[in-house]
C-alpha cells in the first residue's frame, strides 16, 4: 500500500486546526449556498505562484484555472477535451463572474521553454512542445524586437507577451466577445515578480504594464 505523503497529512492537520475551524461557518455556508466568486484567474501551474495567497483570498472569493504558462487557447470546438475552454465557459456563463484576470509571472518555466525550444523534458507525446506552440507568434515578435539580447531577458520579455496572447484568444471565443462588449465581464492582464513581490497591471490601451 502505498502512503499518503506524510508532510501533506501535517499540512492538512494545521489547515483543519488553524483555518478551518475558526472559519467552519463560512465553509458551511459555501457547502450549503454554493460559490459566487466576482473574478476568474488563469494562472501558471507554478508551485511559486499561488493566486489565492497574492490576492489574500478566502475559499470561494476566486474561481482559478491552472496550467503551463497561464495559456488561453484560440476558439475552436474540435477534438474532446477542453479544459480551459470547459473553465471559461463555466465561470463566464454559469458563476458568471464581473472579471477575468490573465495572471504571469516572473521565471516561467513553460515561456523558458517557448524561448530556449527543446529545453524540457518530454515523452514522445510532446504535451510540453504542443502546449507552448500557442506561443510561436509571439515568440518570433520578441526574438525580432530585441535581437542581442540575454535568454533571461527574452523569457521576461516573452512572460509579458504570453499574457497579452491569452487575452487575445479569450477574445476569439463568442461569448466572451458577446459578454465583454454588453459591459458584463471585463479582462485584464497581470503579471507577478516573484524575487520582490511585484504585481503589475496591463495598460491594455498602451500594451504597457504598470505596478500596483
């Protein structure tokens, strides 16, 4: 048989002790009334980079999407499997949440993989290679805008890239465009520097980001 981790059954213990039991009215009133969080967050998977911690949230307040590189793929309703597309269209027509916040950051492994080409570890699958493709477009706009310039400095370029991409793809899917353009839903680009604790806003008329 194989043993649950032993630091998660610590963790869990402290969660039940120091969090939930001081707050066992709010998790009941979720349990029985359910969630209506105001804000959607699509972040990266990165165990540095936790949307709930940053934005001092509490259970049920954030409705949050995690995968590589914190993408949003194009509009397309082929194949079966969706996870991204299935999260959006449950947060935006179902919870239908006021916000939808594209959310990078600093030392992203899958952009330093979309940089660097080959540099992760894969199966013959290429999960990696194929997922960060969404960024070839932009990855070519960065390599030609900073020629001579330092793969650090190309990946931070490209970590601020990859989160205007999404944006741009969020807005190929009709019900977003529909809901955006009513007023009802607003999108917005953030990107998190995780050395300092930095987080800044995407000035979408400009292009430029800005520090909160």
């Amino acid at each position: 048989m194989t043993h649950f981790p032993e630091n998660l059954t610590d963790r869990y213990r402290r969660f039940h002790f120091r969090h939930f039991t001081p707050n066992a009215n709010h998790y009941e009133e979720l349990a029985t009334h359910g969630q209506s969080p105001d804000t959607f967050i699509i972040s990266c998977c990165d165990s540095r980079v936790d949307p709930e911690t940053i934005f001092s949230a509490m259970p049920g307040e954030l409705f949050v999407m995690r995968n590589i590189a914190n993408l949003v793929p194009p509009y397309e309703t082929g194949g079966k499997f969706h996870g991204v597309s299935a999260a959006l269209e449950y947060a935006a027509l179902n919870l239908r949440v006021k916000h939808i916040v594209i959310m990078g950051h600093s030392g992203c492994g899958g952009v330093k993989a979309a940089i660097e080409q080959n540099t992760a570890i894969e199966t013959e699958a290429h999960f990696i290679t194929k997922w960060i493709s969404m960024l070839d477009d932009a990855r070519m706009r960065v390599l030609a805008s900073h020629q001579g310039t330092s793969r650090s400095a190309l990946a931070s370029k490209l970590e601020l890239e990859a989160i205007k991409t999404s944006l741009d793809n969020l807005r190929t899917f009709p019900f977003i465009q529909q809901l955006e353009a009513q007023g009802r839903i607003a999108l917005h680009g953030a990107h998190f520097d995780i050395k300092v604790g930095k987080l800044s806003v995407l000035n979408q008329r400009t292009g430029d980001f800005f520090d909160l």
